[in-house]
C-alpha cells in the first residue's frame, strides 16, 4: 500500500502550529471540515492524552481561539486500531480491510454503539470517511452489527 499524498495548505499547517503552541501535542495531519464546521486533527500516537488535556480543556480552549468544534483521532500504525479510533466513544467489534477496491467494513458489538459509531447527522462515519481515504484511498461501507446484518 503506498502512502497517500496528504498535502496541507496554509490554514491547516497554521492550525496544528496553534495545537502545538497550545497543547505541547503533535499533530501529524489536520482536515477542515465545513460542512460539520468542525476541524479534525490526527493525533501523533502517544500525545492524545497531552492534546485533549485535563477534563478536555484543551480542547476547550482550541475550540475557543480557532472558533470551531474541534475532534481528535489518535494515529495508530495498525490501520484497524486507526480506523476503530477514528469511530470514538463507540466500540468497535471488528474492521475488515477487504481487497483492493473492496470498502472498509465495520462491525460494532450491539445497536447503540451503531448509534455513535454514525454520529449526530452522520457526522462520526463521515470524519471515518474522509480519514480513510485520505490515509488509506479506500471508502468506509456499512457499519454491521453481529446477527443483525448491514444497517
């Protein structure tokens, strides 16, 4: 799998030099999202607890200076434990890779955990989305839960 050309512009390369500055945590990758106005950071593996910060004030006090909700994933080199990351606070039972132009499937362990693992107004599966195509060039299929088959 080669690695996929992940370029930065300005504003994403000006909002992990904020985090730094703010949070002492690195980011190693930074999407703007505006259509959840949110900004998503890929968290260096090992900073997450440093770049959330105690009780969430960090990012608290991101959200405040760049005036945008603010989501972290934290980076994992096991590209299932990334992809199960990115689904946070939801559990993740399974992440399929598939062939080469097959999705990603997921499977959670029970129907709420279906409920986080799609966001309010789908907002979880599409950072899921948009991380694992620009990580991967793959596209996310359905979110299954056991026995119950795709939702």
């Amino acid at each position: 799998m080669h690695e996929l050309d992940r370029t930065l512009g300005f504003k994403e390369r000006r909002y992990i030099e904020e985090l730094r500055i703010l949070t002492k945590s690195t980011a190693i990758d930074c999407i703007i999202d505006d259509r959840f106005e949110r900004i998503i950071y890929v968290i260096r593996q090992g900073d997450m607890g440093i770049a959330i910060g105690k009780g969430g004030d960090n990012i608290k006090k991101m959200s405040r200076v760049l005036g945008k909700r603010i989501e972290m994933v934290e980076f994992d080199e096991d590209r299932e434990v990334f992809i199960a990351n990115m689904f946070k606070p939801a559990e993740v039972a399974s992440v399929s890779f598939g062939e080469r132009d097959e999705p990603v499937m997921v499977t959670v362990p029970e129907r709420g955990d279906f409920g986080l693992a799609i966001g309010k107004g789908g907002s979880t599966i599409e950072k899921a989305r948009i991380l694992v195509r620009r990580f991967y060039g793959k596209e996310v299929g359905d979110i299954l839960i056991p026995n119950r088959g795709n939702v």
